[in-house]
C-alpha cells in the first residue's frame, strides 16, 4: 500500500492533474484495491465533516488580512521605515527585504503573498541604488518563506488540523525557530557583505529623528501582530476568533493609510475566495485519504515496514529530512506538505517524536522547497517582480538562505528543545 | 462560441465569488461582535457553528470560480517541456479526470442532504440547525463546480477537436499564482 500510494502520487501528480484531485484518485484507488469495505460511500460525508469546520474559516481570514495588507499600500510604509532602521549593517537595504518580510509574515499567514509584496516594493529600489541582483533577490525569496513559520501561519492551521494536534500550540512552537530564522538570514547577509563587500549596496545611516519618525509606519503592524498572537496565547480567543480579529485590525490600518477603495476590496475579497478554494481542495483531498489510509489499515503496515527497516528513530528523521529535500525540487509547499502527512506523520510519531515538533521541522523543510529550483514558487514570484536578469541569479542568491535553513533543520533534530520551550512554558 | 462560454462562465462565478467574499466578511463581522459582547458578558452563541457552515458554503461555492481563474495548483514540470499542442493534451486529459471525480463527490454528496431531509436532522447544538438548510445550498455549491469543471472540459475538447489547441491555455492552462497575488 505505501508503494502503492508513492508511485500513484508521483505518476498522477506528472501528469499534472490538480494535486487536490490527485489525493482523491488515491483514495479511490485504495478503497478498490486494499479495502475490504466500500468507502467511497463515506466521500460525501467526509467533504461535508471536513469543510463544515470553525477551524479552517480562520484560512480565509489570515487570506484575506494579508490581501488587505498588501493592496492597501501598508508595505511601502513598512519596507521604507526599516530601510531607516536596518540599512546601516553590512549588506544596506537587503537586511530591510529580510526585516519587511519578517514583518509580513507575522501578520500575514502565506509565503508567496509575503514574497511578491516585498519583491514589488523592494525590487525598483535595488536597480536604483546599484545593488548585485543576486543576494538582493535571493534574500526576498527566502525571507518571503518564513511566512509560514511565523504565526499566525496557514500550513500550520492545516497541519494542525490534519493531525488533530493543537493550534495555538503550533503556533507557540513557529514563534522562536521563525524568529531565529529571520535573525540568521540577518547574519547571514552581514557576513556575506562584509567578505565581499561589492555583493551589497552602500550602506546608510540616517538622523534619528527620522528614525523615530519612521516607526509610526511600524507600530500599526507590530500592534496587529501582538492582537492576533496575544488574544490566542491569553486565551481571548481560538485562532479563527483573533484572525477576526486581525481582519478588522487590517482594515482600520488600510484605512487609516488611506488605502481601502471599492476596488481594492473586490480585489482582496475574490483573491481570497480564490486561494481558499485552492487550499480546501487540497485539504478535503487530503482528508478523503486520510480516512481511506487509516480505515483500510496503513497504521499496522506501517509498523511493519518500519521495523523491516530497523532505523534508529534518529535515522528514521534523517531519512525524512532528505525525502523532503528531493521532494522539494519538485513540489510546492502545501501540496509537499498535505501529501506527505498522511503518511509520514503517523510514522515518525510512532518512531516517539512530538506532534507539534514534528510540525515545525517539516515547516523548515518545506521553506526550503520554497526556494529550492526548479519549482520553488518564490524563487518565480521574485523573478517574476525582476525587469532584467535570469532566473539563476535568484536562485543563487537564495542558496546562502537555504543552507541556513538546513542548518535550522539540524538544530531543530538536535535541539527540540528551540520549538518546544515555549508551548511548555506557558501550558 | 466556446469561448464566449468561457466568458460568460467566468463572469457568473466572479459575482459568485464576490458573494462568497461578502459573507465571508459578514462571518468575520458576526465573530467579532460576539467577542466584544462576551466582554460585557453575554453572548449570540453558536459562533463557531455558523463559522463552520459559513466556510463550507465558501469552499463548495468557490471552487468553481478558481477553476476557471486557474487556481487549482498543478505540478506542471512535464507539462512545460512541451509545445502547444502537447500542453493542450495535458490540459485536456487534466480537465476530464478532474470533471470525473468533481461528478463523483457531487453524487456522493446527495445522500448526506437526503438524509438530512428524510430525517429531519438538526444539528446537535445549541442553535439546533435543521442541516438541510445549509446542506442543499453546500450541495448545489459541488453541483456547480461539476457542471462549470464538465462546461469547461467540453470547451478545451471542442477547441482541441477544431485544431486551436492554442486557445485553450487561457482558461485550462497551468496556474500563474504570481500574476494573482501581486
């Protein structure tokens, strides 16, 4: 049945069928071949049990807050105000694309959105002030990937409830790897430019008045933020109540920037509808399998196949580690990650790992799939926002990134302690 | 006239998806009320149910609409090593296999409504919902993503068949998430 399902999920996905139809195929094709009972009976059930959900409805509203915050004009202020605070390390105006996608992700909860806002913004900025393409570009796609570490995170609200673990814990445990990764691409980049100092830009330093002027433009975030993360942490509230929340924090922001229009809220309010119909098809796909997998008993066969291997559990996620890294070429992050729950997270838990660990090493890997070519959606989405140069600048600026990440995903094995110190602080 | 289908298709599901966004909002507006009512200590009740119905009646009912905007994410690596002709086939035999099973979950999600109906069933909570009420609407949400996902296969077929193969990238080609989300 494993092989069954590995070879089926590669071949399909090939042949570029949806990835969501993809997980239904699959599901049907093990209620036919290894189920003694017809499944396909519970499907309507299943999309129903699935869909109806008070957890998810916090996806549309994560969505939709960061469409708010990205057509209402918010990112300018933000990359500018950190330009102001950050430029004067080694590197310039790269540490500010590091610095505004952090910001982002904290409020926003996708990757890709974090990524195209700051490359739109950042992107006019580097040409004019004679920046080397590469790091510049490379330090945009990668900072664009912690949107989905730093909370509040889509992916982890779907691993969340996919593995039924808990939310806020998720959440709690994204909080210190992310923010750890943000301070290493930092370093990272202060090093690089101070090797050589011709791949950044000049380095600048500014009044501070200006300095102080310039946080104005942050504090309306930084306060969303702690809205959105305090009010689930002090238990106000369950993860789709503060992304209520945040919604209407985003507006008041837009509006107070003087960015909310008719047109701007058609927009934002489609380009949610959109994105969240993508991730549920994905997500109920997933579901169907789930249940299939489990009812025609892929637990026990699992076991089994585990012990035929005898891998220590250290071995077992190292081995983990580098499928992901293969698979990464090839697929993108919720769809890496929602086919490969099923299967491995019952595996690696039965090996003794925590849930909600597990949750954060799998983040820090599909970040990196990410950026890895040649399908690394941010790596596109940079170029995409480029006038000039070729895709590999990107993705050689990206690669000092993503050897950083790899290193986060080494600690994480060897430190568990870097995600799990917080959730058990405040249980 | 396949295109002019597509056309027509795609604006329906924009003012469907409009209406979607809408209650989405309404549903964000609803839970923030409720919030800020329990802090002077009462309370509607029943947040996270109509939460709950407000997003499966969003995804049933936005599906079509990002079919159609080419939402729906594809691992195109093999598809992009050909030429036009190629990916049209790609696109088409994509667009069949995807109808099929969008068909089958629109069938398999009758029973759930119809048994709702015969047994009168209301949810078991407070606001003891009759599920039909939110069931044949989330119903008629699948039934409309397989009659636009059949719609919109016969068109790719029937330009395939008239040799303008090329035309149908437009609306059954692979996704372009960043020209949506800047």
């Amino acid at each position: 049945m494993i092989g069954y399902v590995s070879v089926g999920l590669l071949g399909l996905l090939a042949l570029s069928i949806p990835v969501g139809i993809v997980l239904f195929l699959l599901g049907f094709g093990i209620d036919t071949f290894f189920s003694s009972f017809p499944l396909t009976r519970g499907l309507g059930n299943m999309v129903w049990s699935s869909s109806n959900s008070a957890t998810l409805i916090a996806i549309p509203f994560f969505v939709l807050l960061g469409e708010i915050l990205v057509r209402s004009g918010v990112a300018t202020r933000t990359y500018a105000a950190l330009d102001r605070w950050v430029s004067w390390l080694p590197g310039g105006l790269i540490h500010a694309n590091v610095a505004t996608a952090t910001m982002f992700s904290a409020t926003s909860g996708s990757s890709v959105a974090t990524a195209a806002t700051v490359a739109t913004v950042a992107m006019p900025q580097a040409e004019k002030l004679g920046y080397d393409p590469k790091l510049f570009s490379g330090a945009i796609a990668a900072g664009g990937t912690l949107g989905i570490m730093i909370p509040p995170s889509i992916n982890l609200i779907v691993y969340g409830f996919l593995t039924q673990s808990s939310i806020p814990q998720l959440f709690l445990a994204g909080l210190v790897p992310g923010l750890a990764l943000a301070l290493a691409f930092l370093a990272v980049t202060a090093i690089i430019c101070t090797i050589r100092p011709e791949l950044g830009g000049q380095r600048r330093t500014f009044p501070f008045p200006q300095m102080l002027r310039a946080l104005i433009d942050l504090i309306p975030i930084i306060i969303l933020f702690g809205l959105i993360v305090g009010s689930i942490y002090r238990g106000w509230a369950t993860p789709t109540e503060a992304a209520a929340v945040g919604v209407a924090g985003a507006f008041i922001i837009a509006l107070a920037f003087g960015g909310v229009s008719w047109d701007m809220l058609i927009q934002s309010l489609t380009g949610t509808v959109k994105i969240t119909s993508m991730i549920m098809l994905i997500v109920i796909g997933a579901s169907f399998l789930n249940f299939t997998l489990a009812s025609a008993g892929l637990g026990r066969e699992l076991t089994e196949f585990m012990n035929g291997l005898g891998l220590t559990p250290l071995k077992t996620i190292l081995v983990v580690v580098v499928l992901y890294i293969v698979l990464g070429f090839f697929i993108e992050t919720l769809s890496l990650m929602v086919v490969t729950i099923p299967i491995i997270v019952p595996l690696v838990v039965a090996q003794g790992y925590d849930v909600i660990w597990f949750g954060i090493l799998m983040i820090v890997l599909i970040e990196m799939a990410l950026i890895t070519p040649p399908v690394g959606l941010n790596l596109y989405v940079v170029q995409g926002a480029r006038n000039s140069g070729s895709l590999n600048e990107v993705m050689l600026g990206a690669l000092p990134y993503c050897l950083t990440m790899l290193g986060m995903a080494f600690l994480l094995i060897a430190f568990p302690q870097i995600a799990l110190w917080l959730p058990q602080l405040l249980q | 006239m396949e295109l002019k289908m597509i056309e027509t298709l795609r604006r329906i599901n924009r003012i469907v998806a409009l209406l979607v966004g809408f209650g989405l909002l309404a549903c964000a507006a609803f839970i923030l009320a409720d919030i800020i009512m329990r802090q002077v200590g009462t309370s509607f009740g029943g947040t996270e149910e109509i939460a709950g119905y407000t997003m499966a009646l969003a995804t049933s009912w936005g599906m079509a609409f990002t079919l159609l905007e080419l939402g729906h994410v594809r691992i195109d690596l093999l598809r992009t090593k050909f030429q036009t002709f190629g990916r049209a086939l790609f696109d088409v035999f994509s667009m069949v296999v995807m109808s099929a099973v969008i068909v089958t979950i629109a069938i398999k999600a009758w029973p759930v409504v119809e048994r709702s109906i015969t047994n009168s069933s209301r949810a078991n909570t407070p606001l003891e919902t009759p599920l039909a009420l939110v069931q044949l609407p989330w119903f008629a949400g699948w039934v409309w993503f397989a009659v636009v996902s059949c719609l919109t296969t016969l068109a790719a077929l029937g330009l395939l068949l008239k040799r303008r193969h090329e035309e149908t990238e437009n609306f059954v080609g692979a996704f372009a998430e960043q020209d949506t989300l800047q």
